[in-house]
C-alpha cells in the first residue's frame, strides 16, 4: 500500500477513479497517511504512485501483449538494491509515470522495468519475492 523513499516520505498506491473497487481502501489509507508523523513528530510527506488501469497486461511469447487476469497489481512493489531500483510493470499505461515517479525519488540509481505480471498474477512482485527466508535448524 505504501514505501518509504527516504525517512520522511512516503509513496502510496493511488487512484482518482472512484468506481475502482479500491478506491474505498485507498482513501481511507491516504487519510491514516495524512494523520501519521516521523518518529521526530514532523508530518510526512506524501507522494502518490498511480496504480495500474484495469486491464493489466504482459508479453507473451512473440512479442504481442496479452491481457492478463485482473490483479492487485502496484508500482509500489519495487525493490531497491545497490545502485537501482527494480521497478515492476504491467504493460499498462500508467507503467512510464510510475517509473518517473519512483525515479525522483531514487534520483542517484537506476530505474529497471521488471514485467511482474505473471507473479503479481500468483499473489506478489519483485520486493515480495525477494525477502528473506529462515535458515532451517
């Protein structure tokens, strides 16, 4: 739903379109986001990340876009390594805007388009698949 970019601010997942059936959810947070401080007391601050139209879509195997199931896609499923940003997109309009987005924020590494369809299709994207798995004992 939301990332910090740096200690005081914070991209979330937005859209202007009201009939989105998230869009409830997403007001609701935004308001939580708008009443939240730092640690140090200081307002955060806010920067929306668009999500993905509906009709979210992937390359298929020539080359040709295929529309793909409805998923719960978000930009602000990124992950940030050492000098870049992987960025996940979908084929969708909103993908440049949000890589510019996230590139202002991350201005000092790389921004990398990541296709994440298929896995936001499963459930995740690339920070989801990336985290950290308990060592058996």
């Amino acid at each position: 739903m939301a990332r910090f970019s740096n200690e005081s601010t914070v991209l979330y997942n937005w859209t202007d379109d009201e009939s989105d059936p998230r869009y409830t959810m997403f007001r609701r947070h935004l308001e939580e986001l708008k009443s939240a401080t730092t640690a140090a007391g200081q307002n955060l601050t806010l920067v929306p990340l668009p999500v993905p139209k509906e009709g979210v879509y992937q390359v298929a195997n020539n080359n040709q876009w295929r529309q793909s199931l409805y998923t719960d896609a978000a930009y602000s499923n990124y992950l940030v390594a050492n000098g870049l940003v992987l960025v996940p997109v979908y084929g969708n309009k909103n993908d440049e805007r949000a890589k510019a987005i996230i590139g202002e924020q991350f201005p000092d590494r790389e921004i990398i388009a990541i296709d994440a369809v298929s896995l936001t299709e499963d459930g995740g994207a690339i920070h989801c698949v990336t985290q950290q798995q308990p060592v058996k004992n």
